[in-house]
C-alpha cells in the first residue's frame, strides 16, 4: 500500500534550501540632512529658552512666577512628600541604568553601549560647561539674583539622559513604549525638580533640549556603527505610528497649548516688574504645563524622527513564507 509523503523533499544535493540573504532597501541615517535639520532645531530651541526667559526681562519675571507659586505649594507639603521629590531624580536614574545594563549584558550590543555611555557623559558634561560660561543678567525687575546662571539643570540632564540610553539601545519595535515611558519620568522629574524649588522651569526645559541634541548625535553615530538591529523589516508594525507615538503628539499638544493658555489667561497686560506678581495657581500651572509640554514634546520628535530614520528592509519571497 502506497502512503503520500507529506514531507516536502529535499533538493537533489540532500540539503534545505537556503533562506534568502536579508536586503536592505534604505540604510538607517540614510537622510543625512534631516539629522543636521533637527539638530538645528534642538539648538534653536534651547537659544530662544535662554534668550527668552533669561536674557530678556519679562520671561525672567515669569520663570521666576513660576518658581515662587511652586515654593509657596511645597510648604504646604508634608516633610515626607519633599523628601520624595528630593530622592526622586536619583530613583528615575537608578531604574534607567538598571535597564541599559540589562541591554548591554543581555543583547551584547558592545559598540552601540559604549557610543550610548559616550552620549550620556556628553550631555552631562554640556550642561555643567553651560552653566558656567552662560551668563545671567541683574535687570531692574525685581526678579532676585541668587548665584546667578541655574541653566540647565544638572539635575533633570541626568534623569533624562539616562532614559536616551535606553531609548537608544532597544530595538525599533520598542522605542516608541520606551519614549512613552521616558518622557513621563523625565516630565515627573522635571515637575518634582522644579515643585521642590531647585529649578526654574526654563532651566528644566533647557535640560530637555540638551539631552535631545545628544540623543540626536550618538544616535546617528549608532545608526551608522551598528544599523543591524536598526532595520525595520517589511511586515514590522514598527514602520508605522504608534498608539504610544501619537500619544506623546497629543500631549505635547496639550502641555505647550496649556503653558501658553495660562500665560494669557485673563487676557490681562503681562507683569513688567516682579513687584506686580502674586505667587498663585496661574503661574504654577504655567511652569508645570511649561515643563510637561516640552518633555512630551521632545520625545515625540525623537521618538517620530527615529521610526522615519530607521533602516528599512525588502520584502522577502514568498516561498519563505515571509514578505
């Protein structure tokens, strides 16, 4: 009796069909002049920060509503809460690096960790050069002087910066979760830095922005060093947007909208001199909306423009039982 093999027979040299070779169709940071392009944009960003509400005298009198509205609510805050926000930047750090040591030990993607470690001590580094050599101006506004330049803070740089890591590690199909994730701990630190007094909102959003451009060099540099695990293949979801991406768009929509909403609430004239500002809820909010909005912000930029900078691989044959 004669029984069908359901067995696909091997060739005639007895070995399986070799699978095809991977094909990539755009290599990843390909567009060399979009990099350059959103780079610019990041510098951009952070001159008109600092121009704005340091140089200029009214966005001096508004970062600094901001930041006494935001002193006045954390007396009112338990000795326990503050403590919270204290230790909150070096909890946020602590879990980020806890997950670029997992990538790096689990994933082995040597090159691209040490480019990404290279990143994070740059970005640092850039802050604490910038505080030093950016100078604060004493204007006639009322606006107390302190020690002068507090832009960037050191503090929001190292949170985020160690979330880029992460965000620069993990494969294509992740990094729009992961810029989800990493923009709410960056924004919570951010609220936490600048709730606990430590920080002016203008010198959060500067941090951001820092990190951004940072993210934005080592990045390319691993697109270019180590573009294996930067392909997208052709039937990856990951070539398009993400519920998580257009998430961050919605928010940063909300936030920057809501920062300019309660800097005109009331349609009323603008103050000119500190004397003229009572710390309220108006300005808190600016400053807490001011910061939400620029982190959600950041990271929908980073988050899009690394999906689109992607490599892209072709579709393979169907045989394969792969596209």
């Amino acid at each position: 009796m004669m029984y069908s093999d359901p067995v696909h027979h091997l060739p005639e040299d007895n070995l399986p069909a070799s699978q095809p070779e991977r094909r990539i169709i755009r290599a990843p940071g390909s567009r060399i002049w979009a990099w350059l392009v959103l780079a610019a944009v990041m510098i951009a960003g952070f001159v008109a920060t600092y121009r704005v509400f340091v140089v200029s005298s009214q966005g001096q009198i508004l970062d600094h509503a901001a930041l006494a509205s935001a002193e006045v609510r954390l007396q009112s805050l338990h000795a326990a809460s503050v403590s919270l926000l204290a230790d909150l930047p070096i909890v946020v750090a602590a879990i980020s690096a806890a997950g670029f040591l997992v990538l790096t030990l689990w994933r082995r993607r040597w090159a691209a960790s040490l480019i990404v470690a290279l990143t994070f001590a740059a970005a640092n580094f850039t802050t604490q050069m910038l505080k030093v050599l950016l100078d604060r101006p004493e204007l006639a506004n009322g606006v107390p002087y302190y020690t002068g330049n507090s832009l960037p803070s050191g503090h929001v740089t190292f949170a985020t910066a160690t979330f880029a890591a992460v965000f620069l590690l993990v494969a294509p199909r992740w990094r729009s979760t992961v810029g989800l994730v990493g923009m709410i701990f960056s924004a919570t630190v951010g609220v936490a830095t600048f709730f606990d007094g430590w920080h002016r909102p203008a010198d959060i959003v500067a941090a951001y922005l820092v990190v951004g451009l940072w993210t934005l060099i080592g990045g390319f540099i691993i697109y270019r060093v180590s573009a294996d695990y930067n392909v997208i293949s052709a039937r990856s979801r990951a070539k398009h947007a993400s519920l998580s991406e257009i998430l961050l768009w919605l928010l940063a929509v909300v936030g920057v909208g809501g920062s300019v909403g309660m800097l005109f609430l009331g349609l009323g004239e603008l103050p000119t001199h500190f004397d003229q500002v009572t710390p309220s809820l108006r300005w808190f909010m600016f400053g807490t909306t001011l910061i939400g909005g620029a982190a959600c912000l950041v990271c929908a930029l980073l988050t899009s423009f690394f999906r689109w900078e992607a490599g892209r691989e072709a579709a393979r044959d169907r045989r394969y039982g792969v596209r």
